[in-house]
C-alpha cells in the first residue's frame, strides 16, 4: 500500500515538474529532462546499476560518461580491474597517504579539516575520479567496532562541526563526496544482517546530525547506504531513513549510492529510495537494478519514473561537477601531480596535530638528545606500514614514513638506537570456505616469550626506551569486516610491557588505536603515555617531532577511553552484538561521555582529553544573562593564558546542560569549541558562537526540534570531566 501512495506522489511530483517547465524551468532542470528524454529504457537502466568494480553504467552517444568512484577517505585507491578486484597493474596510481579521519577529529580543528577536504578532493581529481567514497562518519557508539578509527567521533556535534569542511573541501575541486554510511553502521559483526532498533530521539539526536549538516550545510552530492537493517528493512533503501528523512525532510537532490553488496532485492530497493546498485555478487548485466528492474517495468510492477527519477539524481550530481560531455581522461603525466608538496604538508599537519599526550609525569616528554647516548625502539608498529591495511582505505602510497626511520633520520650520529621488535603479529591463511588457520583468537592472544626476552635485554643497555604497540589493520584490529573481540591489546604487548617497566622505567609508551583500548597494571608505571590513530606518509616524522619536543602535542581525544568494556553504554546498559540479528540500543541518548557524566561512571581517559608540555589557563568568561528564542546567534567569549615556557595549542570546549526539561537530558552536551594557538605567557580572548539550535531536543511526540524556555549552564572546560569555567543563560 505505501508504495502505490509512493508511486501516486511521485507521479504527481514529476507531472508538476513537467508544467512548470514550460515556465521558466531552471537551466538545470532543462538539461536533466532533455537528456532523460533523450534516453531509451535500456540506457537508463544502465545509469544506475554498475557497469564495472568502480563504475556505474554511462551512455556515451549523450555524453554521459560512466560515473568513476574509488574509495577511500585516506587517500586513493589503487587502480582496480574493471571485472573484478585484482589490481589493474598501474605503475602510476599513488600518491598521498592521509591520515585516518578518527586522526583528523582529534585535531578539533576545522580550518585543517577544509584543507584536508581539499587536499583529498585535489587527489581525487587528478585520478579522474567523479565521486569519492568518503568522509565516513557514522558514530563510535562501541570500542570494538572494527571501523572505527574510519570514522570521527561519538559526539554528533564534533563530527558536524567536522565533516562540512571537509566535504565543502573535497567538493571545491569539482569531485562529489560521498558521505558514508547512512545510518547506524556501528558495528561490523553481523553487519550485512543485524537489524538495529534505536529510539526517534537518539537517532534525531545522535545518530543523524552528522548525516543532516553533511547534505543540508555541505550540500554533498551523493551519500553511501549501510549494510544494516534499521526497524527492519535494509538501510540502504530504508522507506524512512531515504524516502522520508534524507530525500524529504533535508531535501536531498544527489543520488544514494549501495554500498558494495548491501543491495538485496529489486523491487524494493526500487521503490524506496536506492538510486544506484553497487557491488552486487553478480554478472553486472544481472544485478537486481539491470535485467531483473527491466522485466519488472515491463510488467508494471515498477513506474518508469522511478528510474526517471533515479536518472534525474545522477544527473544532477553529473552536471553539479560538469562531466557532462567530459574529455577522455588522459593518465599521461598523472604521476608527478600526485603526493606534491602543499598535500603533503596538509598530511603532516594533520598527523602532528593528532597525536593526544595522555600522561607526562614529571615531564617525562619530551625527550632531550643530549642526555641520551643509547634508545631501545621496540614494537612492531616502529616499522610496519598501514596503507595497504583497512581494506576499505587501502591504498598506495608515494612512501610511507615509519617511526623508526623518521627516529633514524633525526639521531643519526648522535644517538645509538637499539631496536627489536618486542612481539610478533602472526598472519592467518584464509582458503575459500575454510576458517582462517590459526583460529584468529589464537593469533590476538598470542605470545612471542623469545621476543619478549630479547626486548628486555635492548631495553636494560639503553639509557631509554620508546615501545611502539597498539592495533594495525589486521583483522580482529582496526580493519573492516569485523570487530575486535576485546580491548586488549593484542599479541601479548602487556607483559612486553610490563617486563620492560621493571627492568628500565625510563619507558615511553605511543600507542596506536582508532579506537578505545584497555591498558593493562603497566599503565600505573610507565612515565609517558602517546596515543595516535593511522597518520598517513608522514606519521613517523610527526611522532618523532612530538616526541623530542619540535612539535608539542595538541591533540584531544575525541572519543572516551572507558577503564574497562564493561563501562562502555553499549555494553553497560545497551546491547551489543544483538541476538537473533537484531540489536538494541537500549543506552538511548547515554552514547559516550552522555553516559559516563550522567551515570557518573569514571573513564580511563574522557572526551575531550589531551595533555600539552605547556600549561593553560582560563578566566574571564562573558556571556548574556538571558536570550529570546527568536534570538538568530549569541557569543560566548573567554581568555586562555598560556602560563608554561613553551608555544603550544589548546583546544577549548564549551557544553551546555540544561537545568530543567520536560524530556530527560544527558547531563551535558558540546555545542562548541575552539582551537587557539599561544607563545610563553600570551592571552587570547575566544569567542564561540551559537545558534538556538544547541539549545534544543527533539520532541519525538511532536516529530520537531524543541527549545524550551528556562535556565541552561554554560561549562567551559580543557576536557568533558575538566570543567574550568561556569556560566548560566536564561532562555525566555
């Protein structure tokens, strides 16, 4: 019955469209209905189903081309073969290796994040591409989700703030972004199947604000389905989520594109909303928007217009970029626009603004050279490469730096480095229908004792000692496909560890982890701890650089390290993986440190967080007393001082709570911040400004954003637990 009453409305929609073009019809809308017109049903067909592993289907005789994507938001990915994934054997398809966006995020930096935009749209461009799969920005609402170092944050607001730059960067080069992956794909176990049930108001106000600033402030051009089901259909042409929120309420003109297999029917898929059909396990002239979709409009099953409409989007987004009647692409000469100077720096400058001081006793960090004659370098993450892992981002770099070599570079002739590896990262063979050999539990829990013993003798010669540990991109760690079973560290590193701790104290630990992982007793000892997602070509010189103090550290955490899994809201009061391929998200509006403030729940490390090697202080904090709900913006100023004997960056954040609601209410939310840079003993006033948005809730009841009048307090603070500076407005 809802797809006749679709099929009416769209009918009418489009008849409307019809009469009104002969009055005065926008150039665009002129173009799209001439050359749909134009079209037999044969070639639209062809437009919105793939045509290759990367490519949906063109017609050339109207100078439509085929539509060229390609992952991922690291940067490109190599070239593909056009039947299947073997690699194309390009000499010349690499170049800058990006940071990872859950790196970006904890910059908290926006201008940074629209040159990265650029920058990555520049990339995209110059490898032909039309539309690049990225940001991804779903929310982090578990540790273990195998995805999350791709995506920003578990805080909405930080990701909205985020993803317009960049998107609005990528954009400006004439390329389309593709925002991924609407909605809720927050797990990957299951994710093909799971059916996620999550209440209006925390998917109004959690788990799609990112989603709405990426179409309604960015204007993004085409927008990436999930795998998962929501309330029971598949996400990806979901009645309510495309039909309903995307397409009307934000008013979304681009196409929604299938992630690659995520389609599973053709008639339904149709009539909600999936515009184009990627990756279907198929002959392409056999997925279900090609033979099959014709035999259905054959048999009236499926209107015309539904594919006009489809067609219409695709366009749209064609003629946004100006492909229509492109020249043929030339690869000739690619290879030296590639990885240039200026992208580069916005890869390093991103990778160094990242990296999150997490302890710094006795100001451990950074290290002097001149008190140093021998350096143990331990761990398998001081030599390994990440670009080609994640699966999704995998891509190939112009060069990658690596710890120990930026280290090499950088001591040479001055200090003796000693460097082991520590542990060991087994690798599991994978045969088509058997299971991977060794299991991979055995593989995460594995313990190399020889390694271990031969790293505690490096560490007891030297004078200090740098372990380079954490997750990589293997499965069952920060890779697509699947979660991790735990937050312990893998490969037995906490008795590394903890073995080095007691023979030389004189021990810095950097951690790499996209996402939250669980620290062992060892954590008690060790004097300095740095945390950093995947930072791309240059990651090595940035971590070098913070590490003996050229750069000081800025970073802040944009997700809550909890102590435990346990503490975490998906697992605490929620529900994670689900049963019965269905899962509820039982916390509500509870996702992150929402939870830990409300529940007062202690973190290992909150929201917000990240130390410096200089001090801040805040004072002089000006606001309004009272402000009119018809009040369009108002401004929130204050001062830091930086009080230590270095240049340093801080980044402030500016919650609200609000004192009394109608509706339950997390104790407090961000609704701002800023990011100042300040010399030894230098004051800066920052302003941040608000629109009566960050005030409101969404009134399921009444289907509505809600601001109710009444008193709200304004908490400034270095992290969500490190509150400095209180103040109260008054909404009438």
């Amino acid at each position: 019955m809802r797809y006749k009453l679709m099929l009416t409305f769209l009918t009418i929609v489009i008849c409307l469209k019809s009469f009104t073009g002969c009055y005065g019809q926008s150039d665009m809308d002129e173009k799209i209905d001439r050359l749909i017109k134009q079209m037999t049903l044969e070639e639209k067909i062809n437009m919105i189903h793939a045509s290759g592993t990367f490519l949906s289907g063109g017609i050339q005789r109207l100078g439509v081309p085929e539509l060229r994507m390609s992952d991922g938001p690291c940067g490109i990915r190599m070239e593909i073969k056009r039947e299947n994934w073997d690699l194309a054997g390009w000499t010349n398809d690499n170049g800058t290796y990006f940071p990872a966006h859950s790196a970006l995020a904890a910059t908290w930096d926006t201008s940074l994040a629209r040159k990265f935009g650029i920058a990555l749209g520049q990339e995209s461009k110059i490898r032909g591409k039309h539309v690049q799969l990225a940001p991804g920005i779903n929310i982090i609402r578990t540790p273990l989700c195998g995805r999350n170092w791709e995506y920003m944050s578990e805080d909405p607001f930080l990701i909205s703030r985020l993803v317009v730059p960049v998107i609005q960067g990528m954009q400006s080069n004439g390329i389309a972004a593709c925002v991924k992956h609407y909605a809720l794909n927050n797990q990957e176990n299951e994710r093909g199947t799971i059916d996620v049930n999550v209440d209006e108001r925390p998917l109004r106000e959690i788990y799609l604000p990112g989603f709405e600033a990426a179409i309604t402030e960015a204007n993004a051009l085409s927008i990436m389905g999930a795998y998962n089901k929501f309330r029971g259909q598949h996400a990806t042409y979901n009645e309510y989520l495309v039909e309903d929120i995307l397409k009307g309420e934000w008013g979304f003109k681009g196409p929604v594109i299938s992630d690659w297999g995520a389609c599973h029917s053709t008639l339904e898929a149709a009539l909600c909303g999936l515009d184009i059909e990627m990756g279907t396990r198929a002959s392409f002239d056999q997925y279900f928007f090609a033979a099959p979709l014709k035999r259905a409009i054959e048999r009236g099953k499926v209107d015309v217009r539904f594919i006009d409409d489809k067609v219409s989007r695709i366009l749209f987004l064609m003629l946004k970029i100006n492909i229509i009647n492109e020249p043929t692409f030339d690869t000739a000469g690619m290879y030296s626009k590639l990885a240039v100077t200026e992208r580069v720096a916005v890869a390093k400058q991103t990778a160094e603004e990242s990296i999150v001081l997490l302890k710094n006793n006795n100001h451990f960090l950074p290290l002097d050279i001149s008190k140093i004659k021998t350096l143990a370098v331990i761990g398998d993450n001081a030599t390994r490469k990440h670009s080609l892992g994640g699966v999704s981002t995998t891509m190939k770099a112009r060069y990658e730096i690596t710890p120990l070599e930026a280290l090499q570079k950088k001591l040479e002739g001055k200090v003796l480095i000693n460097f082991t590896k520590g542990y060991d990262v087994p690798e599991p063979v994978w045969r088509r229908g058997i299971s991977p050999s060794p299991s991979l539990s055995s593989i995460l829990d594995s313990v190399n004792e020889e390694l271990i013993k031969e790293a505690v003798e490096v560490a007891r010669r030297s004078d200090c000692v740098l372990i380079f540990g954490g997750l990589n991109h293997n499965r069952g760690n920060d890779s697509e496909g699947a979660d991790k079973p735990g937050m312990k560290l893998p490969y037995g590193q906490d008795k590394l560890i903890s073995e080095i701790l007691r023979v030389n104290p004189a021990t810095a630990v950097i951690l790499l982890c996209g996402s939250p992982v669980g620290l062992d007793d060892w954590y008690n000892n060790v004097p300095a701890l740095l945390q950093h997602s995947y930072l791309g070509m240059e990651g090595g010189t940035a971590l070098t650089e913070v590490i003996f103090g050229d750069i000081n550290p800025s970073g802040k955490l944009s997700m809550t390290f909890p102590k435990k899994l346990d503490d975490s809201p998906a697992h605490a009061i929620g529900e994670y993986p689900g049963r019965w391929g269905r899962v509820q998200y039982n916390e509500g509006l509870l996702v992150g440190y929402r939870y830990f403030d409300t529940k007062n729940v202690e973190p290992m490390f909150p929201f917000g967080y990240g130390l410096s090697y200089t001090g801040f202080e805040y004072a002089n904090l000006k606001l309004p007393s009272e402000i009119k709900m018809t009040d369009k913006e108002i401004k929130v100023s204050f001062e830091i001082k930086n009080t230590g004997k270095r240049e340093g960056k801080e980044i402030a954040q500016l919650y609200i709570r609000d004192v009394e609601s109608s509706l339950e209410r997390p104790f407090k939310e961000l609704k701002g911040f800023g990011k100042v840079g300040l010399r030894p003993g230098e004051s800066k006033k920052l302003i941040i400004k608000l629109d009566k948005r960050v005030f409101q809730f969404y009134d399921p009841v009444r289907m509505q954003w809600v601001a109710e009048p009444g008193k709200f307090e304004i908490l400034i603070g270095s992290s969500s637990k490190d509150i400095r500076l209180k103040g109260e407005i008054k909404l009438l």
